[in-house]
C-alpha cells in the first residue's frame, strides 16, 4: 500500500518507509513452509503422588524445516499447576535446539484430572504463515494418590485370630519366636520337647512360642462431605483431604509390616470395596480407589453398617464426624464384637476457616461441642476416637486395645 | 474459597513479560513514528497523535486484528501531508519505528500471553528486525542518490519500483497459504 502510494504520488521518501514491510513480507513469502508439521505429544507419568510433578512433551517433525517458532497452550484443570505459567510455552523451533517443548505438570491435590487438550501454533518468518494443530492432541487423564506420610505406629497388635503376619500375638501357640520352657501338657507336640531340662528335672517339658499373628485391617473411609476449605498439598487441608492422606498412611503402614488390609469407601454415589490383601501393588490399588472418592453425589449417609466385614478384622474407620450418624455406626460395629478405632478427621482449624462468615464459625464451635459429647459417649461404648495428627496417632489406641485384649486372653474361662 | 481460587487463576493469567514489553513497544512505536514525522515537518498534529495512539492501544489488545493497517495508514498520511522534504534521513527513523511496530505486531501474535519468550527467540526476531532496518537505510541511499541529481525526474526510481511492485505482488498471491495451515 505504501509503496504503491509512493510510486503513484511520486514520494520517494514514502518508499523508504514502505521498504521494511515490503522486506518482510518478501522474507516471509521466500520462506513460506509447503508441508505440514506433525506434532506428537507425550506425558511422562499417567499416576502421580499429590505434590509430584511430570513432563508433558511435544515433539515437531517439520519435513520442510520452514517453521520458526512453535507455541503451545495446553489446558490445565484445577489442582494442577503448570510451568510456565497456564500450561503456555513458546520456543524457537531450530535455535531451541532438539524440536522439543516441555511443559512441567505438578498436581496439587489428590483425584482423576484431567489435563488437556493442548493447542499447537508453529509460525514461519515473520508469523507470515501460522500452522494450528486441529485433532489428535486429545486430553489425557492424570491419576493423583493421596500423599501418605510415613506413618510410625510402635505400638503392638491388637488380639486377632489367624496364624500367618509377622506380628507376635499375646497368646502363646504355635509360632516361631520362643516364649518359655514349661511342664508339658496334653496336646503338646513331641516335637516341642526340651529333652535336656527334662532328663534334668525328671518330668517332661516343652518350649513353648509366641503365635504369629496374623492381622486383618479393615479402612472403612466416610467421603460424605468434604469439610473445610483446601488448597491441595501446600496449603490448609479440608476433612476429605486430611481422611484420604490418614487412610493412605495407615494403609501403607499396615502393609509394610505384612498385614492384609481392605478397604470400603462410603461416598454419596454408594460403597466402594477393595477386598483384604497385602504388598506394594495393594497399596497402589488402595490409593487409586481412595484418590476416586467423591462427595458430590446424591446418595446420603444412612447410618448403617457395610456388609461383608471381617469378623476378626481391626476396623480402622476415618470419618470427619460431622454428624451423629458416624460414630453411631462405629458404635453399632463395636456392640457386634468388633474391635474399633475412629480416626478423626475434622480439620483442627475449621472454626477458623470461615473468616468472612461468622456464623458459619459460631456453627461449628456449637458443633464441636456436641461432637465432644458424642466422642465421649461413644468411649464409654469401648469405641477409641482418636484424632488424627500424622504419624504416631493411633499408637495410644492400639496400645489401649492390644493391653485390654491381653486381659480379655488371660482371664479364666 | 471461591475467592483465593479466583486470586489463584488471577496469578496463572498474569502476562509474560515478554508480552508486557511487546505491549508496550506496539504502543510506543507509532507515537514514536509520528514524533518523527514532526520532527521531519517542523511542526506537529495532535489530533493525529491522538489517533494513531488510540489505534495503536487496539492494536495492543487486539495484535490479531486489523488495526494495524489503519496505524500504518494513519502515519503515512501524516507524513505524506507535513513532510516536504522528500529525501530527510528522518524517513530512516520512521521507518525503523514502523519496523518495531510490525515486528511487535507479528511477535505478539506467535505465543499465548503468559508464554514465556526464550533468549533465541528473542535474539532471532531483534535481529531480522534489524535487517530490515538496515534495508530501510539502504533505501534511502537510493532514495538520495536517485533525486539529488539532476537527471532524476524520478523515473529512474519509480518505474523499476513499478515493475517490481506488480512482480511481487502477483508471485505473493501464489504462496499465500501454508499447506495444512494458514
């Protein structure tokens, strides 16, 4: 336009002006790109822990090598954190060296996410030619598991039947570990003899041995509401943040010291069940069933007890306590015989977490109140409540449960 | 907490600063261009400061759009109204700000906002625009040459320019498109 304007009105100092875009749009028609690129992208961890990050990648196959300058914006959800900032990269395609953008992808709080679709822009000199991905950059799903803490419970087991852990169990039977020499009894193996303190006091003694024990843990996770106000893993925590990390943490112990663990999540689309087993691939199945919880169905919480509980098992139930119902629930299992810790969840700070309400946090200072009582009452039904403050906190309990079932053991029949 | 997540996508969209400052350049460029042409003519023209101002801001929120043609427009008109002097060194200055506005224009449009620019890339497009700079100088070298003498009535310059406009013009309008782009 320019320069037409000067050789038409014979204004040669116009041509001067016009000369930098009539370069330009030479340059950019010189090296206009006449294939089309391929973009392939790929992320580096389907599953990650809360906190964890990975790397989504796009690689560019530009046959033609005309595209300077490749930008992408991939779409991030909620609880996800990208880098560079809003999932946006831009690079040069050849002085950046190996065709290559990464986009680091961290994952702030626990659940299904998913991440994507990503748009793809390449630009030629001068952006004279843009090149946009249409398809085949679909939305990939990310798995986060709940952070679990390393979780240092020293206190013994609680009387269970079965015969295969490797925790000792208060009764003497037929295990490994040596327990005493004493005078033999009818029923007592031969093979338990000790020969030599027998010939020495003329009657017949045996060695006797700690059963093995083996325990039976049962998580039994109440996703009804999710209390408070979260800000993922590096900020305040709500009830079913703190529920999911505790049930992790306790699963993970448990399973490290070779005790089977099932697990049953009630949520408000039903009950989720993950039948008793034990090792590394277990935990990584809980998790992913704990990290699926979801509070936002229409089911509401009836109170009653799920089917299918072990008999012998330690019933661990995590539970912010909100209502009455749960630890009526806890009560009723304890009344059918079963052994029973209520982890509480509610998060310590909730009265505070309403600042711009103040009735909300007058609410729940009412509602501590009550729960106190209902805690109390629930004690004196022999159901351990015990708050959840990391590592360490059911030591108490279980220490509390395995002396009162010793007793319950050595008490004359 | 709809608020602090409200704070927390404020913070994801903030700009990249390599945006702010294509911005801020396809702000200042034509006003700088504009100062130039007052300078070249003596004597200044607020109402068209004003446009080209205006223009150049909606160009800065809208790189993708039209606008620029019109701020191209709007400064050459100014010039081709005040400056007089056909063959002024300002016209290199002009031209290397209205090389700054297309190149920002143009840069602006290649990445989402946020997107972080690398040093490459920034070194790689200071240096085209540079070129062209240098072409715009050597334009006026022509430009000097061929109106300073006294043979020059201006068909030395005009009818190549001619020629050259139309060869252009018609070997652009085939290589229009990217294959598979735009």
């Amino acid at each position: 336009m320019l320069a037409g304007a000067a050789v038409l009105g014979h204004r040669p100092d116009l041509l001067v002006l016009a000369a930098p875009f009539v370069g330009a749009a030479v340059w950019a028609a010189l090296l206009r790109p006449t294939t089309p690129l391929t973009v392939h992208q790929s992320m580096g961890h389907p599953t990650l822990s809360e906190g964890d990050a990975t790397t989504w990648r796009f690689s560019v196959d530009d046959p033609g090598c005309h595209a300077d300058d490749i930008a992408v914006r991939l779409r991030v959800p909620e609880w996800i954190v990208a880098q560079p900032a809003d999932g946006a990269a831009a690079a040069g395609l050849r002085d950046d060296g190996d065709r290559v953008l990464d986009i680091g992808v961290r994952a702030t709080r626990w659940g299904r996410h998913r991440v994507g679709p990503a748009r793809v822009v390449a630009s030629s000199a001068w952006a004279g030619f843009q090149w946009v991905s249409e398809s085949g950059l679909d939305a990939r799903s990310l798995l986060t598991l709940p952070r679990t803490t390393h979780f240092d419970a020293t206190a013994g087991s609680v009387h269970r039947p079965g015969l295969i852990g490797v925790n000792r169990s208060p009764r003497q039977s037929a295990g490994t570990e040596f327990a005493s020499i004493r005078p033999f009894q009818p029923g007592d193996r031969l093979r338990r003899i000790h020969w030599s303190r027998s010939l020495r006091t003329g009657t017949l003694h045996v060695t006797s041995t700690w059963a093995d024990h083996d325990r039976h843990v049962v998580l039994l996770v109440e996703g009804f509401d999710d209390i408070g106000r979260s800000e993922g893993i590096d900020g305040s925590t709500s009830s079913l943040d703190l529920t999911l990390r505790a049930a992790g943490s306790i699963a993970e112990h448990f399973l490290e010291v070779g005790d089977r663990v099932a697990l049953v999540v009630l949520d408000n689309r039903g009950i989720h069940r993950l039948p008793a087993a034990g090792g590394s691939r277990h935990l990584r199945r809980l998790l992913e069933t704990l990290s699926t919880t979801d509070p936002t169905g229409r089911l509401n919480d009836t109170g009653r007890v799920p089917r299918g509980l072990h008999p012998g098992a330690l019933v661990v139930m995590l539970s912010p306590l909100a209502s009455p119902t749960a630890l009526e629930r806890a009560v009723t299992m304890a009344a059918h015989g079963r052994s029973v810790v209520v982890v509480d969840c509610l998060p310590r700070d909730i009265t505070q977490q309403f600042p711009g309400d103040p009735l909300a946090g007058v609410a729940w200072r009412i509602r501590s109140l009550e729960r106190a009582l209902e805690i109390e009452r629930a004690g004196e039904s022999g159901v351990a409540v015990v708050q959840w403050r990391g590592p360490g906190s059911l030591d108490q309990v279980l220490r509390n449960m395995r002396s009162n079932a010793t007793e319950r053991s050595q008490r004359p029949t | 907490m709809t608020n602090e997540r409200d704070e927390r996508a404020e913070d994801r969209d903030q700009p990249a600063r390599s945006t702010v400052v294509l911005r801020a350049l396809i702000v200042s460029s034509p006003l700088a261009a504009v100062g130039v042409t007052w300078l070249a003519a003596g004597r200044a023209v607020l109402p068209v400061a004003l446009l080209v101002g205006l223009l150049a801001a909606l160009c800065a929120v809208h790189p993708d759009s039209h606008f620029g043609v019109l701020v191209v427009a709007a400064v050459a008109i100014e010039w081709l109204a005040i400056v007089d002097h056909h063959a002024t060194a300002w016209s290199i200055a002009a031209a290397a700000a209205l090389t700054v506005f297309h190149a920002a224009l143009a840069a602006a449009t290649l990445a989402p906002e946020t997107a972080p620019w690398t040093l490459a890339m920034r070194r790689r497009w200071t240096r085209r625009g540079a070129a062209l700079i240098v072409a715009s100088a050597a334009m006026w070298v022509i430009v000097v040459v061929t109106t300073t003498h006294a043979w020059s009535d201006g068909t030395w310059l005009f009818a190549p320019a001619l020629l050259i406009l139309a060869a252009g013009a018609t070997w652009a309008s085939r290589r229009a498109t990217w294959a598979g782009g735009r």
